[in-house]
C-alpha cells in the first residue's frame, strides 16, 4: 500500500484516524500496531514475520545488555549477535543474488541465482533497529521495557516504508505519553497534503518526461542534460514528498519526525548537498559509521578510508548495483577533494558560480545513480557530450521544454527556499496579509488536492522510487 493510492487515501487513512482518536490513551498504541501491521502485510503478508523477527531480536538484545549492565564483554557480545543477526537478513535478503553474480563472474563454478526477493522497506527498518542496540549499548537510551510499545516504533507505518530513519530517542517519551491536539492535527494534514501535490503533481508528470527522454535516439546535448535534470527532479519531489507525508502523519497522531529534506537543490557544494539531502540516513553513516571509524580525528590515510568507507556502504545501501557503489564512490571522491583541495577556492566563487558547479556535479552522479546497466549509462553519458555526433541544440528540446514548461518552472522554483522566504514576508505584513494569505493559500491547496486525486483516479499505480532500496 502507497500513500498515493486511492485505497489509503480514502478507505485506510480515514478508518484508522476514526479510530485512533475514538480510543483514549496508551490503547491508541495499539490502534497504530495494529494498522501499521495491516499496511506492511497489505502487498506482502509474508515478509511480516521477518520485520517481526528483527524487531524481537533489537528488542531482546535491548533487555539482555541492561540485564549485564555490569559487565562490558556481555553487553558487547550481545551487541554482536544483534548486529549479525540484523546485518545477516539485509545482507541475504538485498545483496544475495548481487553476490552470487560476482561469484560467477569471478570464479568458473557457478552458482545459481537465489532469486530472493527484497522486502519493501528492509533497509529502513533495519538501520532502525540496529541504532537502538547500539544507542542502548553506548548509554544514550534506556532499553524499552514493553515489546508492543517498541514494535511500534519499529512498524509505525508513517515512516516504515521509505523512512525518515527515526532513532528511537527521538520518539521515545511520545510512545509512552504524547500530546495530540488541533492544531497539530491541521498542521500535519498540510503537510500530508502538500507531499501528495508535489508527488503526483510534480514528481509524476517531470517521471514521464524522464522517461521519454532517456529512451530518445538522436536527442542532442542539451536535452540529454534536461533528461538528467529531470530524473533529479523527479527523485527529489518523490521522495521529499513520502517525508513531508510521513511527518504530516507524525505530526497528526503526535510524533515529530526528523526533518529530512533542507532544499538540496540550492546547495553550493557536494558537502552542502549531503548536509540536506536524506539527512537521517547520511546522519546515521556519521554517527554509527564514520565516527567510530575515527570520523576527522586521525591521520590522512585513515581519515580517506573513514570516507570511503562511509560513501561505498552508502551507496551499497541504495541498493544490490554497481551503479550504486560507483555513485557512492563518485561522492566520496568529490567529497574528499572538496575538503582537501578545492573547498577553499570554492567559497571564493560568486555564490550563483557555486550552486551552478554543485548542481551539475549532482545532476551527474544521479545519471550514475539511475541506470543499473552499465552499458546503458556509457549510451547515455556519450550523449552529454555529443557522440556521436549529436547537436547541441534540437528542435526536440523546445518540444519538450514547451509541453512541460509550467511543471517544470515549478519543480525548479519550489526547490528554492522561496516559500519560507515569502511567509517570512507576509508575517512582516501584519494580520489582515496573513490572513487573506492563509485564505487564498487553503483555497489553492483545495483545487490542488483535486486535480491531484483527478490525475490518481486515471492512473493505477504511482510507486515511490525509494520502495525499491
């Protein structure tokens, strides 16, 4: 099931809100176990049971290292098994078929592909659980003593699927005792609501320009440069808006999720990038990975492997490719060479020379980012550059560029910071502006929340891109 679908929106979201706020108290607990259950088991029931099992192995490894609290070497061992266990299921369940492949190519005994499939949302989950052993384990949690109240941190379909990564110190104090009240029930409705506009309305549409550009023959430079802009356009409002859905849901059942998109597309360097793009999970790499690698506080030599190491799993984590590694690695390069070599001069840029040198740099690595095959990716990247042959110019840019203008002026404008600057200037305006604002803007978002199920209705199936990592 997919926030965008017409069976959560209108049959799913409403029956569980009825009932969450119809049962008092701790119950309301329950009312989200149960339900967030349901959401998981709606498209694959089976793999239930291994989300089960992760959860029961953090939890129990959470109630063991408080038991041995007094002994570091059985607190650590605990952890370890945990760990295993965790990395285990996401290593045999995303990377086995991965595996095997470069098994055979390397090797003249084969071994036939396992076929595994990947459970939706795995990633995300386990990432979840295992900074709860590890927090309990470092003393910045208290274990959770009630399973249910824990598989509910673990299930709590707002952020299952696709995240963001919720640490279980951000949301502890609010599933035992939250305060749910109007106004954070309205404000978190827009902001679900606003997710679903930029989803359909803007992530879709800018998709099947995608789509239709990176099959193209014959297309010349420039439109094989708006084809990449477009496929980051489109991952960006994909998944920014599944964030702004699932906060908006937190924020209506009284949970505060972790902001997760900071504008990326107005950054002015690759470091900027990656300080507001998928923040929980490059925030998970730092604290769970780099810094106890070492982080900056070591020689060169180690402080280049901390980064390698950090930028090849995150890139394995995005998914069982060599796309992804080398998307990874492409960032951890440009990344070290920032810190090390170019930063500096880089700041000495005029600020618009900046964000044009950092968008490119982007808009490139998600070109490395979008094809699993290699050989499609050589296809398309000759493109760029104009072989064989190709113009820089084609009377097919101005088709495309004049059947998706308005989505497409949207797409970049909105990427900006422009709608908190222009509130900030309205607030300034007084009372009678904030209002008319408040009106016109309820108003706007009304018609668009039509057009948006309009366009749901005709279409069957909207996945989100990062269901599949």
């Amino acid at each position: 099931m997919v926030f965008s679908s017409l069976t959560f929106l209108f049959f799913f979201l409403p029956a569980f809100l009825i009932l969450y706020y119809v049962i008092p108290g701790r119950a309301k607990n329950f009312v989200l176990l149960i339900f967030s259950l349901l959401f998981y088991a709606w498209g694959e029931p089976i793999y239930i049971l291994l989300m089960l099992f992760s959860s029961f192995v953090d939890y129990t490894d959470g109630r063991l290292q408080e038991r041995f609290a007094s002994s570091l070497v059985k607190k650590r061992v605990c952890l370890v098994i945990a760990l295993l266990i965790n990395f285990s299921l996401l290593g045999y369940f995303k990377y086995a078929d991965f595996s095997v492949g470069i098994w055979n190519a390397l090797t003249p005994f084969d071994v036939k592909l396992p076929g595994v499939a990947l459970p939706v949302g795995i990633s995300f989950y386990t990432f979840q659980t295992v900074s709860y052993s590890i927090d309990v384990y470092k003393g910045r949690i208290k274990a959770e003593k009630n399973y249910l109240d824990y598989l509910t941190y673990v299930s709590m379909f707002p952020q299952l699927i696709a995240g963001p990564i919720v640490r279980f110190s951000t949301v502890q104090q609010e599933i035992h005792s939250r305060e749910i009240s109007e106004s954070g029930f309205v404000s978190g409705m827009k902001r679900f609501i606003l997710g679903l506009l930029r989803k359909v309305l803007i992530a879709n549409q800018i998709g099947a320009l995608w789509d239709t550009i990176r099959v193209a023959d014959g297309i010349s430079i420039v439109t094989a440069w708006l084809g990449l802009l477009c496929f980051t356009l489109q991952l960006y409002y994909d998944f920014s808006a599944y964030s702004d859905m699932a906060i908006g849901l937190g924020q209506m059942l009284g949970f505060h999720f972790p902001e997760n998109f900071i504008y990326p597309l107005s950054s002015v360097s690759v470091t900027d990038f990656w300080r507001r793009w998928h923040v929980s999970l490059s925030t998970w790499f730092r604290d769970y990975v780099y810094i106890p690698l070492g982080g900056n506080r070591v020689g060169m030599v180690k402080h280049f492997r901390n980064i390698f190491v950090v930028w090849f799993l995150t890139g394995l984590w995005h998914g069982a490719s060599w796309n992804f590694v080398l998307w990874g690695l492409y960032h951890g390069t440009l990344l070290t060479l920032e810190k090390f070599i170019w930063g500096k001069w880089l700041k000495k840029l005029p600020m618009a020379l900046q964000h044009l040198y950092a968008i490119i740099i982007v808009i490139f690595g998600f070109g490395i980012f979008t094809f699993d095959n290699l050989s499609e990716m050589g296809t398309y990247f000759v493109k760029l550059i104009g072989i064989p042959g190709n113009p820089l110019f084609g009377t097919e840019f101005w088709w495309y560029t004049g059947n998706y203008l308005p989505v497409l002026l949207a797409a970049i404008v909105l990427s900006f910071p422009v709608y908190p600057a222009f509130v900030k200037k309205v607030e300034g305006a007084g009372t009678t502006a904030v209002n008319v604002v408040k009106t016109v803007g309820t108003v706007l978002m009304a018609g668009l929340f039509i057009l948006a199920i309009s366009s749901l209705v005709k279409d069957t199936y909207n996945p989100f891109l990062y269901f599949r990592f």
